[in-house]
C-alpha cells in the first residue's frame, strides 16, 4: 500500500557514499582556445516507489534541476532495469507491497555494489530504517522530501571530480578522456598552456593532469603558473621520454657546451622536483587500472575533512 504522507524523522547522518561506476561517455565540444571539452551528462536518479504521484512530482522538480528521473512503482521492476542500465543513485521507499523497499536495496547493493541508494519513508524512523543504514543506505529521507536537502544530498554522494588533462599528445589525450568518463568523471583537455591558463581562469579543477614535456618545453615558470591558478587541485605528473640526445661527431666535443649539459641537469632536477611534489605520477601512456585506481585516490581525498587531505 501507498504510504502516508506524515513527516518523519530523518535519522542519523548519511554513510560515506560509494562512486558510482561506468556509464556512457560525454559528448565533447571545442573551447575558443582549442580546450575539448567533457558535456555534463545529466546525473540518473532510479526512483522506486509504489506512489506515482510522488514519483511522478519528485521528476517533474528534479529534471527542472537538471537531473534525468526513471521512476518506477516496485522493486522487481526497479532491478530489471538495473541490470540492463546505468543510474547515478537511486531512491527507494522503505515500504512497498511486494518485494518492499529495504528487500529492494539489499538486492540493488548486490548487483551494483558502486550504487549509492538513499531511503526514503513517511513513517516514524523505525528500526528497519535503521536497518536499511547498517547495510548500507546512505542516508533515510523522511516524507513530504526536503528537495534542497535531497539535492544537497544527491549532490554530495556522486560529487564528479573535474579534471584538467593539459597534454600536446592528442592520441594519449583522448585515452585519458575515456578511461576518465567510464568513471564518471568531466574533463577538459589543453593541448597547450594557453589553453590550460584559460580553463583555469574560467573554471574549478579537482585534478590536474601535466604532460612532463610540456614542463621540459617551457622551464620551471609554467609549472608555477599552473600550480599558482588552481592551489588546491592535486596536481598529476604525466611522466614522457626526454627526446634522446644527439651523439656527439668528430667535433662533438665543443657542440656538448656547458651550457647545455646544465640546462639537462636543471630540467632533470625539476622534473624529480616535480615528482616529489606532485599528488601522483603517471607513466607515460598509462593503464586504465592505474587511471582509475587515481581516481579513486581523489575521490577518498575529496571526502577527507579539509585539514586531513
């Protein structure tokens, strides 16, 4: 049966989330600078709830916000679709007839483990809401839903790191684009530091991803230019092959001047210094598992309290 529209109390803060995973990759589209750029795609929600009036209102308010709503009236329903689509989050009434709510998110943490799923209920903050939070909920929502405190919530449990891939390699460029949109995370890519200044001054970015040649190119300034625009992004060396030195011929000996055997002595030392300061260092052409296993390293500083990052 529908259940009452008597308020409830919310209880007990919400878990930590779990990232969602996979998912269709973004769009791209072409900055004035040349920055491609990842389109946001819509977060997901799945909403199961025997109601449809309250499904049907929670999609009307949400898309408004910019959110793509599938509602749903049962959990059976609900876990069909899980295994043929990709959400975001889902919502789920604790109680439903049929397969009830908590049966419905013990199942939704077995097939999409990644899943946040919130619970929602118009009855009192019972034990098995209690429940449905020891098994991983991350949070119950009492009824009529507070929508800035369930935006506030969607918001925070699938927080999308951004990140600013600043490379001249466009081949190694989009490698990175993709593996990073599998894990849902928006990207724009500079293929050179005009191009990364710009992003920087128009937006906020999580992570920063810098090719090493671009370092070797341009000297030490760029490296504090870059670092200077956006302090708290946790800056990635993208480490790449210094181009081979020239052997030196019969007059070799004067052409491997001083001057040039200290400048590969400085860029050598900038680079390590780089590497020591750096959040993490990818090799050149990186791994998708070494990509993502980055990004689930940003994602646990993210929510780390400001003084523990």
């Amino acid at each position: 049966m529908a259940e009452s529209k008597q308020s409830a109390t919310p209880g007990g803060e919400p878990r930590e989330p779990r990232s969602p995973a996979g998912g269709n990759p973004a769009e791209r589209r072409q900055t004035p600078e040349g920055a491609a750029t990842s389109a946001a795609r819509p977060l997901r929600l799945l909403v199961v709830d025997d109601d449809p009036n309250l499904g049907e209102s929670l999609r009307d308010v949400l898309t408004e916000k910019g959110y793509e709503l599938v509602v749903v009236t049962d959990g059976e329903k609900a876990l069909g679709l899980l295994r043929e689509e990709q959400f975001d989050m889902a919502l789920v009434d604790i109680r439903m007839p049929g397969l009830d709510g908590a049966t419905t998110a013990r199942f939704i943490h077995s097939l999409a483990p990644e899943l946040p799923v919130a619970m929602i209920t118009g009855y009192a903050f019972d034990e098995l809401a209690r429940q449905t939070l020891r098994e991983g909920a991350v949070a119950v929502l009492g009824k009529p839903l507070d929508i800035d405190h369930l935006v506030k919530l969607i918001e925070r449990t699938v927080k999308r790191p951004t990140v600013l891939i600043v490379d001249d390699d466009q081949a190694e460029a989009d490698a990175l684009r993709g593996t990073l949109e599998s894990a849902r995370c928006l990207s724009v890519v500079a293929p050179n530091l005009a191009a990364a200044r710009q992003a920087l001054t128009q937006s906020t970015f999580d992570v920063i991803i810098l090719d090493s040649a671009l370092v070797r190119q341009h000297g030490p300034d760029s490296l504090v230019e870059v670092t200077r625009l956006r302090p708290g992004a946790c800056l990635v060396f993208l480490a790449s092959q210094a181009p081979a030195s020239r052997a030196p011929g019969a007059a070799g000996a004067a052409a491997a001047s001083a001057d040039e055997a200290l400048a590969d002595a400085a860029q050598r030392t900038l680079e390590l210094q780089v590497r020591h300061a750096a959040f993490a260092v990818l090799e050149e052409r990186p791994t998708a598992g070494a990509v993502l296993g980055l990004i689930d390293r940003v994602r646990k500083r993210m929510k780390a309290p400001p003084g523990r990052r």
